[in-house]
C-alpha cells in the first residue's frame, strides 16, 4: 500500500486515466443519444457494437433492482444516459 499523499505508480495512473475515458466517452455517446435519437445511423452503430452487432428488439430486461424491464433497447439507453449508470448490462 502506498503513503497517503503521494503519487500514483504508473500502473494505477494508467487504471485511473482508463476509467475516466471510457466514462468521458460513454456521456459523449448519451450526449449524441439526447441530440439526435436511437435512429441516428451513428447512434445506431454503437447500440449495435454493444450488442455484438444487432439491438435487442422487444422489452430489455436489465440488472438494475427496481427497474428491471424496459420497452426497448433505446428507453434503456436513456434510462442509463439520464442516471449516468453507463455500463449497466442488459
């Protein structure tokens, strides 16, 4: 365990760095979500990437607790977008 107070060894600034982009891009994409909607072609291709290339059609069900159905996959990208949970999972 390092002293409190001093700097992150190179490994942790590269964990620490990493998990700030992937959250700075995930807003980025619910930023292009709230602008342009699901139907948007580029929108479209990163729900498809997340889904190993086709976006669920019909309800979602999620592993959120207390919330776990949506009519579809776009209400559940905005379900995440709105309450910043970027990398909750279908």
């Amino acid at each position: 365990a390092q002293q409190p107070g001093t700097p992150l060894s190179d490994q942790e600034y590269r964990r620490f760095f990493r998990s700030l982009r992937a959250a700075h891009r995930a807003s980025t994409v619910c930023l292009l979500r709230g602008l342009y909607g699901c139907q948007n072609p580029l929108v479209r291709r990163l729900d498809e990437y997340e889904n190993h290339g086709v976006i669920p059609e019909g309800p979602i069900c999620s592993e959120l607790p207390g919330t776990p159905f949506f009519p579809d996959f776009c209400t559940f990208s905005f379900y995440r977008c709105t309450r910043k949970r970027y990398f909750i999972k279908v």
